[in-house]
C-alpha cells in the first residue's frame, strides 16, 4: 500500500472533527499500525512451526525414497503445506487486508491414491507454499526483532519521564544509566536529559508504524507470491473464461444471422418463387395481370437484395476491408440518427480481426446514441498508443449509460475483454457520455 492508503485510514475526518493532526502523528494509533504489529509478532511463532514442519516432513519423504512409503510422504507433506499456505492468506488478510486469490485447486487426472498423489507431487502451488513455509523464518525473525525494538524503544524513551521516578524510588538508581565505569557513571536524571530523552523516543514511536509497514511489504509480496495463484494458471483461468465468452457470443451470432435469414430475405425468396409461379401460369391467360406480378416481384427481389447487403454489412462490411476503418466508421456514422464526427488517426491498419472488432464497438454504440441518448451531436476519435488501438465515442445526450446494470455495454465488454480490450463508460446523470475501447495493437 501507498502512504496516500495510510493517509486515508489513519486520517478519516482529515479537515472536519479534529482532522487537523498530520498523518505522521496519528498514525502510531492508527488500527492499521497495531495490525501490522500483531502481524510480524505472530510470525515468529507461526514461523518456526511452518519451518520445523516443512524440513522434518521433507527430510522425512525424501529419506524414504529408497522405499515405497517416501511416495505418500512426501505427498501428504506438500498437500499439508497447501493447507497451512491457505491459513497463512486467511492471516494476511485479516491482519494485512491483503486479498490474495487461492491457487488452483488439484487436478487429479486418475482416481485413486496414486493418481491424488502424482497429482500433488507435480502441484506447483503446493511446491511454492512449502518454499514460503521454509523462507518465512528467517524473514520472522529479522522483522521481529526490529519490529518489536522499534516499538519497545520508542513507548519505553516517549515515557521515561512518567517513569522515570520509579528508578530513584524502588532500583536505587538515579535514572537510566548511559555509561558507567569503577570511577563514575552518566545517568538521564535531570529535565534537559529527560525532555530529550522523551523526543527521542517520540521519534520512534512515528517511525515505528512506517518501518513496520516496510517490513510487512515483504511478507506481502512472499505471500502473494509463493500463497497466490501462479501468472500462468491465472492467465489460464481468463484464457477458459475468454474462450467460453468467443463461443457464446459466435453463437449468438450465428442464431442472429438464421433468424434475419429466415424471417427476412428468405421469406420474401420464397414468397417471389410463388409469385413468380402464379405469373408464369397467367401467362398465356392474362398477360397484364402476369406482368403486374412480375413487376411486384422485381420490387421483392430488390428488397431481398437490400435485406442480404445489410446483413452482410452485419457480417463484415466490404467497405471495411477493402478502406480500412476511416471509412467503414464514416459509412456506420451516416447511418446514425445524430450528426457524428469521425476522426481516425491511424498511420496503418491493425490485423483483420482487431480492426473488425473496433469497427462493430463504435457501431453498436453508435446505435446505443441513437436509441437512448437523446443527443444533438456525437463524436468518434480513433488512435493509437504505443501497442493499444484506442477507440472514444462521446455524446452529448442524458448520460446515465452503465455498463453494470447488464445492459449491451456489459455484453460488449465482455467481447472486448475476450481480447485483452477494456471497455470504461463515463457517463453521469446529465451527460455528457464518453466510452473510451482499449484494443490490442496486432499487425
């Protein structure tokens, strides 16, 4: 955490009741700061038992090796060890408000003992959580024994004047003694020493809160580290969930396309074939009638025509890919209900795929304006920043847009995030709305 975080617990009210007193000097009693104490003082304890466990069972499975029992040893040790990595993260995040996401769980691939087993000797999650068990102890130690001089130090100095009467009347001593020798000895017996003696310890009491933090930044990232999910099986948590989202939404698509073919140009097909049946039946009775039909039928065809260009529009437009999206955008912009500016600045074309999906983002949103926005004007910039296409479509109708109340902007966030996109809506009560599309940069 930031010491901006450390301001904002340990300064709540900052400028009304009482909120005059800097952060520094309030942050010795600050929750926070007694937390974080209590945090590194059970280390220790904690510690040496997760250290003595880790090493004995270890030493343990290995040394059976040469037999069968060093197999489900060693095993169980790993999946204890994931057990006690999962208590260390209920810890952290009670002492530390550290959120740390579990790893993933065991996948046993065949079933029975020796398939959890090979499952657990080859868990990377268990390996690390008994890495963390092993490192933590030094790390304790050290951190526990600056923490608690610091902290000891501090309220002992910030107090000897309280105190200090206690040394003359119950030690027999004059005060604490700085030196002493066979012919004489320095003691912190007047005001002067005292009152020094006092700021020096006040030093400490407002150092001690942000050295404990710097020490528990440690413990943060070892738990994060060695307790969280690995990159890798998180990346492919989102790869699954990015996947099924493609899946969904192409097959949405696709039930989208046979619905408009079959209620839309394929009906009419079929209602021209019949027609275009009657006409030719007609033909040698009632021509005139039979050239009527024909000439109804033509104006089917053509509305046929025009069903299937605005389908395949749908699709992919032509105008994208043979133009780029400058003009595809311009040609989606004059389609809308409202006046809209399109300014794109590309020096070149992204890949086929991402360039599709920015062209359909700022078409739905552009129907989104048209619908619902109530705007007189509406703008569309497109650029590029280092390896990230951007995309900013802004209105200035009622607002109130939400991605989160699942509305088309959630569905259309979830298509972006599919592709390591974002999607962030700006849109307060009144207007005016501006949806900023972050896009992969791919040639």
């Amino acid at each position: 955490m930031t010491t901006t975080e450390y301001g904002h617990e340990y300064g709540a009210g900052y400028g009304r009741r009482g909120g005059r007193v800097p952060v520094g000097l309030r942050a010795p009693f600050g929750g926070r700061a007694w937390r974080e104490f209590l945090y590194v003082l059970l280390s220790l304890p904690i510690s040496i038992a997760l250290f003595t466990y880790a090493v004995t069972m270890f030493s343990l499975g290995v040394g059976l090796l040469v037999t069968f029992l060093g197999i489900p040893v060693l095993a169980g040790t790993l999946a204890g060890a994931r057990g006690l990595g999962a208590l260390e993260r209920v810890r952290a995040r009670g002492l530390l408000r550290l959120e740390v996401a579990a790893p993933e769980p065991l996948r046993v691939r065949k079933g029975g003992a020796m398939g959890w087993m090979w499952a657990a000797l080859k868990d990377g999650a268990s390996w690390r959580a008994l890495l963390y068990s092993v490192l933590q102890l030094p790390w304790a130690v050290f951190s526990f024994s600056v923490a608690l001089t610091v902290w000891v130090t501090g309220w002992s100095l910030v107090t000897y004047p309280l105190w200090f009467w206690v040394l003359p009347m119950y030690g027999g001593q004059d005060g604490i003694q700085l030196y002493g020798d066979d012919t004489h000895q320095v003691y912190l017996d007047n005001p002067f020493e005292i009152a020094v003696t006092g700021a020096v310890g006040l030093l400490f009491v407002l150092a001690a809160p942000w050295i404990v933090r710097a020490l528990t930044t440690v413990d943060r990232l070892m738990v994060h580290g060695l307790l969280g999910a690995s990159r890798l099986a998180t990346r492919v948590v989102e790869l699954e969930s990015d996947r099924g989202v493609v899946v969904d939404t192409a097959a949405a698509d696709l039930r989208r396309i046979e619905r408009d073919l079959h209620d839309g140009a394929q009906a009419r097909l079929v209602n021209l074939a019949m027609d275009l049946g009657l006409a030719k039946e007609k033909l040698s009775e009632d021509p005139q009638a039979a050239a009527r039909m024909v000439d109804e039928a033509h104006g089917e065809v053509k509305t046929a025509l025009q069903e299937l260009r605005d389908l395949a529009r749908g699709i992919h437009p032509a105008v994208l890919t043979d133009r780029g999206l400058d003009a595809a955008l311009s040609s989606v912009a004059s389609r809308c209900a409202v006046p809209v500016r399109v300014d794109v600045d590309l020096v070149e074309r992204p890949a086929p795929a991402i360039e599709g999906i920015a062209y359909f983002t700022v078409s739905e949103l552009l129907q989104n304006i048209s619908k619902h926005s109530r705007a007189r004007s509406a703008w569309v910039d497109v650029w590029r920043v280092e390896n990230r296409l951007m995309l900013q479509v802004t209105d200035d109708g009622v607002g109130g847009a939400d991605s989160d109340a699942g509305s088309g902007l959630a569905g259309l966030a979830g298509r972006l995030d599919a592709v390591d996109g974002i999607l962030v809506v700006d849109s307060p009560e009144g207007g005016p709305t501006r949806i900023t599309a972050e896009l992969p940069w791919r040639r």
